[in-house]
C-alpha cells in the first residue's frame, strides 16, 4: 500500500541548500533514489513541493503525498490502521496537532537534532511532534484615526469604549477558536464567555471576509479595529500594496501579561510508519536552515528553528513576547470556545 501515493512535484529549481542533521547547508548532486516516504499534509502551500523535491535531491528518498483536511487525515490514519502508509502527518493549527495526539496516531521521536533546533515550547513534551512556523494574531487599528487609547489586550477588546468601532472575519475561522481557546486557558470559561459577548457588542458590521479584507477595511476606515495574523498583513509589504500597510498601526496584545497569542503549523511521525527512519529524517531536513527559511518565508511566517530569521517584511512588524501555552491547553479549549462563540452569536 505504500505505493499508493505518488509525489506530484513541482519542476522548480530552487538551489535549496539545507537537510544536514546539523541544521548547516551543503550542495550536492542529486543521489539515485532508493527509499521513499509517504505525507499526509494539510498544509496546501504549492511551494512546498519543491522542498520535497529537495530532499529527494539530497538523500534519494522519494516524497509521496496526499493533501486534506487535517480532521480528515487523522480519521483516514486512524481508520487505516496498521496498515496505514502514512509516515508523517502535517497540519496547520496547534489544535488539530493536539486532536492528532488524542487520536493516538503519532508516535515520540527522539532526536538530539530536533532538540536542538526546536525550542522546547515549539515542541510536545513527549516527542510527538514539532512545530514548522509560527503566526502571530495581533491588533490593528486605522492610524489616521489614531491608536486606540486603553487597548493594550486581547481582553481589551470588549470594553464599551470600542462600541461600533471593531470588524471582523467568521467566529468558525480557526484563528478566532484558537485565541478563544487560549483565552478560556488563561481567564476561564466565565471570562471567556464575556469576552466573546462584549466584542461582539463592540462589532461595527457583522462578521465577514477574510484577514486580508479586513486590513483593506481599517486601511479604508471602514472599521477601526481588527484582529489578523502577522503574515497576512506582511502580504501587503509590496510597492502595490504599500499604501494599505502604511494606513493600519500594529499592537502585540498582552506583552505585559501572558503574551502575544502565536499559532503554528506542525508535524509528526505516525505511530505505524512504515518508512519510521525516512521520516525522521524527514522531520530533521524540515528544521534545517534552510527548509526553515523556505517554509516560512513564503508565507511570511516565523521559523520555528533557532537562529533562523524571518523575511524583512516581517522583521518589519516588531518583535514581541509571545505566549507560550501549550498546544494541548488550546486543543482540549477548542470545542468549548465554538460553543462561546455560538452563545455570544459571533456567526
């Protein structure tokens, strides 16, 4: 069943340098292939592929993929069984990597490699995965109007002074039900609860769009307020878009208490592997300088990998303390902030 998987990769030269276990760079000629390993990945990024590629160019194994939902590919791994080919499975959100846990599909990876390349609050205590990048959701606000005075929190955001003033995307966007579920983590239910309420009250339209619309909407002093995450609007640093970005000031929420709220997109090896060492080495080669650099810069995210910087335009944004709560508190919190959500009618 391993075959049934076949790598459809894109035919792009990259000159990639990275995949040493040591997290350094060499060039190399492409080797002969003689293993493989099969990906389950719900992160849809096409330029991943070409870091398949790279790693096929650089150790002769073979990448096979199959894309989906990641609730979908932990069912089918889960349903599978021992007879599952999947030998790593990749997701975006620390949710879903926390549903992969309870699923008991992944399996500990004990790497010095990792250990060292990966912050130990960018990984599961037991072994079970690591995180890729990171994103951070942050406050934005219309500059012309001015930066909203008393809104240093996430949890200053339901304050009555905001009435009218605050748009925003969808409560069923996972970035909204991961920051609830941190905020159920840090301030209990209750709190939560009243929260979602308040900032509903405060909204000046009912929830619609994206991220991206919804920086074009403070830009255009449609709204004041919003909340995005940090690579959607370093998207905008581009002579065509310069304009939006210039027009919305940036606030890290929470640097005085727990933190700014960071998500991340992870992987880990499936507890029956059937290629477990291409796999790890897989893993490895995905914390490497350069993978690090490749996965995260083109989507403008923050490498997860120590020592490895982000692009200049999100350099340009600022630094921050983030949060550092485990994924497992905001995965167990998920199902208890949609129905907040629902409560408060964030639609």
């Amino acid at each position: 069943m391993k075959n049934l998987f076949l790598a459809a990769l894109a035919g792009v030269t990259l000159g990639l340098l990275g995949g040493c276990a040591d997290g350094g760079d060499s060039k190399s000629e492409a080797v002969p292939v003689t293993g493989e390993i099969n990906v389950y990945s719900a992160r849809h990024y096409d330029t991943d592929l070409a870091l398949y590629e790279d790693f096929t160019r650089q150790t002769g194994i073979k990448v096979n993929r199959i894309e989906a939902d990641a609730d979908a590919l932990i069912e089918r791994i889960a349903a599978e069984g021992e007879y599952s080919p999947a030998d790593l499975f990749i997701t975006v959100d620390a949710g879903r990597l926390w549903r992969a846990e309870e699923a008991g599909i992944l399996a500990p990876v004990e790497s010095k490699v990792l250990e060292e390349r990966i912050p130990a609050s960018l990984r599961d205590p037991q072994n079970r995965w690591i995180a890729l990048t990171t994103r951070a959701r942050i406050v934005i606000y219309n500059k012309a109007k001015g930066k909203p005075a008393g809104l240093e929190t996430y949890e200053d955001l339901a304050k009555p002074e905001f009435k009218g003033r605050i748009c925003m995307r969808s409560s069923s966007s996972v970035y909204n039900i991961a920051l609830l579920a941190s905020i159920i983590a840090h301030d209990g239910e209750a709190k939560a609860g009243a929260w979602a309420k308040g900032v509903v009250a405060n909204f000046s339209r009912a929830p619609q769009g994206n991220d991206m619309s919804n920086i074009e909407a403070v830009a255009a002093g449609e709204c004041d307020i919003s909340l995005v995450n940090t690579y959607y609007l370093a998207r905008f640093d581009t002579p065509e878009k310069r304009k939006v970005l210039d027009a919305v000031g940036i606030i890290f929420p929470n640097q005085a208490t727990t933190g700014t709220h960071v998500n991340m997109s992870g992987a880990g090896v499936v507890k029956t592997a059937p290629n477990r060492a291409n796999a790890v080495k897989f893993l490895e080669y995905l914390a490497s300088d350069s993978a690090q650099k490749f996965l995260a810069g083109d989507n403008n995210e923050y490498p997860a990998a120590k020592g490895v910087a982000p692009t200049s335009a999100v350099e340009k944004l600022g630094t921050f303390k983030p949060d550092t709560l485990p994924a497992s508190q905001i995965g167990k919190n998920e199902a208890k902030a949609v129905e907040i959500y629902n409560a408060a009618r964030w639609n």
